[in-house]
C-alpha cells in the first residue's frame, strides 16, 4: 500500500499538481468566514468550494506563472510540441498558452531580425528561393510557405504565405529590401511563378540535382521539423491564418539570430 502513495505523491509531482487545499483552511471571499466544504470539480477540472453560511461558491486562483516558466514556454515553441503538450507540461490552460503565444508573435519584427553579412554591400548577393507545402485548419486549405534565403550567412530574409501563384512569388520579390533587391541573383528550381515574377537578368532557375538549392531545401526540411504545425502527420496543425504565420515568424526571426552568431561572430 505505501508504494502506492508513493507512487501517487511522485505521480502528482511529475504532472506539476498542486494538491488542493483542505476546505477547513480556507475563507469565503464574499462572507470571510471559514465554513467552507468542497463542491465537487469545476468544467476545467478544478476544486469547487461552497461557502456554508452565504453559499458563495468560488475556485482558487492560480498563482501567477513565473518569469522562468514563461521563458521555458517561449522556448518550447520552438520545437516541435504540441500545444496541449505544453499546457500539460507547465500546468496553463489552452486559453492562456493561445493568449501569451498572440502576445509573443506580435513581438517578432517585419525583417525578421535579418542583418545584412559583413562587406556585403560590394558584391553580388546570392540567394536562394523555395516554397513548401503547409495547410491551415484542414488539408485543402493549403498555405504555400515561399522563402527567401541569403547564401553566405544563412539567414531567411523574407517570407511570403499565400497560394502558389505568380501572384505570392511577386509579394515575395516585394518584401526584398531595396538596396538588397538591387544587387542580388536568384536561385530557384523551375516553377514558372518564379520566373514571371523576378526580372530574368537577377534570376537563374536550377533543377534540384544541381544542388545550387541545396541550402534553402535543407532550411526547409529544418522547418518542417522544428516547427510543430508544419510536422507531417500529426494532429497538431494550425487552426487559424494567424497563429500559423505566427509560429512560422517566430521561427525565422530566431533561426536568423542564431546564424548571426555563428556568421557574425567576432
Ligand atoms: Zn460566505
């Protein structure tokens, strides 16, 4: 029997509980007496309490998650765990994880922390583009992630999510930086979008086994790895347009982070 116990306190402790609290210990917001008795479990799984003396009934408030614990959630984001994962792993509920997650997204700026590679302002910039596949909410809804990647330091500089039409290939050409624009050569494989979309004299359209798009396939598989929407065959997928550009962004604008401190570094 002890090993039982012993087994339920480590069981509750793995799943980060807090056990609830004896009724006799507590006051009633409304009344401030100390009449308390439980009242079974609320839709959300939580005690319930019931004052005895005025019938108020009311939930413990969690305490306020700490600094360190929104930090750890900020990087679980970036690898590739479920939502719900996470809600089980730091004891938050959906509601709030989907809350924090809007508020750290809006954080991610439009250039995605892309810094241009040192002296690069007198040669040819080499880049490589490519799409890949994703969808929002059900897989007929597909979301074509195009991106752009810069050659020598390996950093996304643009991002465009749309359909897979000449029409998102020239949204992505816009988002280039102008003085970037000017002296870059695209590589990309042979859809044609590409090719009506760039002007020809900075395009060079490859087959794969050239390998001269070796590195943003590469990225792409990376994405598709790490960032848990994008997963093959899972039942995490975004459910909004939103939340999937989102975690999308806030995977680029870190992945550039990262490469500028190998690239970057002094
Ligand atoms: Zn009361």
């Amino acid at each position: 029997m002890k090993n039982r116990e012993q087994f339920l306190v480590i069981d509750s402790a793995m799943n980060n509980q807090e056990v609830a609290p004896q009724a006799d210990n507590l006051t009633c917001p409304r009344c401030q007496l100390s009449h308390i008795k439980r009242n079974g479990h609320t839709y959300y799984g939580k005690q319930n309490y019931r004052c005895q003396c005025c019938g108020r009934q009311f939930v413990l408030r969690r305490q306020k998650l700490s600094d360190e614990a929104k930090q750890l959630i900020c990087r679980l984001l970036l690898e590739r765990i479920s939502l719900r994962g996470i809600c089980r792993l730091l004891d938050v509920s959906l509601c709030w994880l989907l809350n924090f997650m809007r508020q750290i997204y809006q954080t991610v700026p439009d250039d995605l922390f892309f810094r241009m590679p040192k002296e690069s302002e007198f040669e040819l910039l080499c880049l490589e583009a490519d799409e890949m596949w994703s969808f929002v909410e059900r897989k007929s809804n597909k979301q074509w992630i195009w991106l752009v990647l810069e050659r020598r330091s390996g950093q996304i500089i643009a991002v465009q999510i749309g359909d897979r039409s000449e029409k998102s290939a020239a949204a992505l050409w816009q988002k280039l930086p102008p003085e970037l624009k000017a002296n870059a050569l695209i590589l990309t494989d042979h859809w044609e979008a590409c090719a009506s979309a760039i002007p020809p004299e900075q395009h060079t359209a490859c087959g794969k086994r050239s390998g001269q798009t070796s590195l943003i396939e590469g990225f792409n598989c990376r994405l598709r790895q790490r960032v848990s929407p994008l997963v093959r065959k899972t039942t995490s997928f975004s459910k909004n347009q939103a939340n999937h550009q989102g975690a999308i962004n806030y995977f680029l604008s870190h992945s550039n982070l990262e490469r500028q401190k190998l690239t970057f570094a002094v």
